[in-house]
C-alpha cells in the first residue's frame, strides 16, 4: 500500500511517495498528483521517491502521463531519492531520459531555483 504526503518549498511542491505501488494503486496515485497540477498554472512538481519500495508498471505508466501532462500546461516535473529495487527498474525503463532525476530532494527543489 502507498501513502502519499504533499508538502512544499515555495512554489515548488513535493509529493513523497512512500510504501508500494501496486497494480491496485493506480487510481490512488493518479489522485494524489492530479492534486499537484496546480489550477491552471504552470507547476513545478518534485516527486520524493526515497521511501518507495516498488512500483508496478501501472505506476510508470500513471507518472509518465502526470509529467507529460505538466510539460503541456508549461510545468515541470523531478525526481529525487531514487533507491534499491526502485532504482534499478527506473534505470532499465529509461525513465531518467523522459524527466530528471537527482540524489536528494534538496538537488531537486534547487533545480527549479537554477
């Protein structure tokens, strides 16, 4: 089960993403960013992996099409704390080539400041 905790520095807004993603959780997740598209505005979105354990494609898919959609509406989107089996599988989707990712969350708040 994923437990999500939305939290922001400045303009910039974060949703740690923490436990599983499962197949079931799509909906969840798809919630829990739909409330980070801002309203209207163009919207600089950090996602906190570091807590994540797993994440089932359905997941994937529910965080390509959350990125694409602020790229469309002039936001942006990053990851930070990537870890463990998490990793790995970010790595083998190619997933750091669609949108960047950084070590720490605070790498990824300051990218929106650079």
């Amino acid at each position: 089960m994923a437990e999500f905790q939305k939290t922001s520095e400045g303009a910039v807004q974060i949703l740690e993403i923490s436990g599983r993603i499962e197949p079931s959780s799509g909906k969840q997740l798809s919630e829990a960013l739909d409330a980070l598209a801002g309203a209207g505005q163009p919207a600089k979105v950090v996602l906190d992996l570091g807590k994540l354990e797993y994440i089932a494609s359905a997941g994937f898919r529910e965080l390509f099409l959350f990125g694409k959609k602020l790229s469309r509406d002039g936001g942006s989107l990053v990851i930070s704390s990537v870890q463990g089996e998490v990793k790995r599988v970010f790595d083998l989707a190619g997933f750091a080539s669609a949108y960047p990712i950084f070590d720490t969350r605070e790498a990824a708040v300051a990218h929106f400041s650079e």
